[in-house]
C-alpha cells in the first residue's frame, strides 16, 4: 500500500467517527469530500476544494467568479482546470478532512493526490460593485482584468502540485481543456448548481426564480451566469 493509499484509508477511518456526530451539512460535506477524493486519487489528480464562505454575499461573488473563469476562461484557465477534480465544501468540514487549510483569505485549496499538505489558492479580487449600469463602464475588460487574476491565482497554487500546464504538449493540453469543459459545465458537479441573473431577478437550476422590484435590468453576458453554492444550506 502506497503513502496515497494510507492516507486514504486514514481519512476514510477517521470520517467514520466525523459523520456520526456531526450536524447534517457538516456530514453532507464531509462525505463529499471523501467521495470527491476517492475520485481524484483513482484519477490520480489533485482535488481542487472550492471553499464557500459563510457569508452568502461574499459567495454569491465568488460564485459568480468561479463560473467567469469556467465559463469564459482562456485555454490556458481550462487546461489548468482540467488537471483537478471539483469539489465544494464549507469550511468547517475542510479543515476537518485537511487539516492545514485553515488560511480563511483561501476562495480554495489543493489537496494533491500524493497526500501533501494542501496548497491554498488567493486571488487579489475585490468584490464586483452591484448597482445600476455605468454607460462609462468596460465590463468587457473588467471581466478579462478578473479571469487573468482567477487563472494565475489557480496556475501559482497548481504549479506547486502538478507543475502546472505551460510546460505540457500541445496535445496534453488539448485533452485538459476538453476534459475541463466536458466536466465542469452543465450539469456543475460537486452540489453546487448553475445560477443565471436576468437583470431583475436570479434563477438557480431546480429553485423557483427570485426577482426584485427595479427598473430596466442589464447584466452582461460574462457575469450572467453564477455557480450557487447554498443549495439545501
């Protein structure tokens, strides 16, 4: 048995107790994250670990980054997204399955297949400004400015673990993409559902749509789409 294996075995044994005394979504993460790691080792992948934050306006941003960079990403962000397995989780369960990814700044971690320490994953994005349209604005080069800092957030964590992609054949690459896209969008797995923003409301896959009392709408098609990460929370 290898040292990916043993740790495996550790986790799976040491969850056993984790989930019998836990609340239900701290156990619903919990076994997530088992199932997600048991994925990625057969794989042998790291696992990516998208972190939702307990505050919801914070992970509605975030949510609506993550699903810029999966949606409208470069090669580049695709590829790199290609090489994990996905999976969300909440803090609390996080630090219990990794202990180490404790950093509370982290939007995730990378908990690499080899069972070393997980790598956090900072991006240096503030939150987006909500309110009316700016005429003035260039959402067009905001959302660029934001999937370059998503992507080299991503590629600095995945270059400790995995090296990262540059140095990969073209068609190495290639496939990462395809897998990426194959995966990640539609359905989203991991528990987290794909959102849409119609100017005056919202509508999350599987929930009634939620609309609000305002004027003329507009939302740009690269912050149309959110990942929401609240379901059953």
């Amino acid at each position: 048995m290898n040292r990916r294996d043993l740790l495996f075995a550790g986790l799976a044994g040491s969850l056993v107790g984790l989930l019998g005394a836990a609340p239900p979504v701290l156990r619903e993460d919990l076994a997530r994250l088992s199932g997600a790691w048991a994925q990625a080792a057969a794989g042998r992948r790291p696992l990516l670990v998208l972190v939702v934050p307990e505050d919801r306006y914070v992970g509605m941003d975030r949510g609506e980054r993550w699903a810029e960079l999966i949606l409208h990403g470069p090669p580049r962000a695709q590829a790199l997204l290609g090489q994990v397995e996905v999976v969300i989780s909440g803090p609390q369960a996080l630090v219990a399955f990794a202990p180490g990814a404790e950093d509370p700044d982290a939007w995730a971690w990378v908990l690499p297949a080899d069972g070393a320490a997980p790598v956090p994953v900072h991006v240096d994005l503030e939150p987006r400004r909500w309110g009316r349209w700016d005429p003035d604005a260039d959402p067009l080069g905001e959302s660029d400015a934001r999937i370059a800092a998503m992507t080299e957030a991503l590629a600095d964590a995945l270059g400790e673990v995995t090296g990262g992609v540059d140095h990969l054949p073209s068609s190495t690459r290639e496939r990462l993409v395809t897998r990426a896209i194959e995966t990640l969008r539609r359905p989203f797995p991991a528990a987290a559902a794909w959102g849409v923003w119609t100017g005056c409301g919202s509508q999350v896959e599987g929930e009634e749509p939620t609309m609000y009392l305002c004027g003329m709408g507009y939302v740009h098609e690269r912050t149309r789409n959110f990942l929401y990460f609240y379901k059953g929370r």
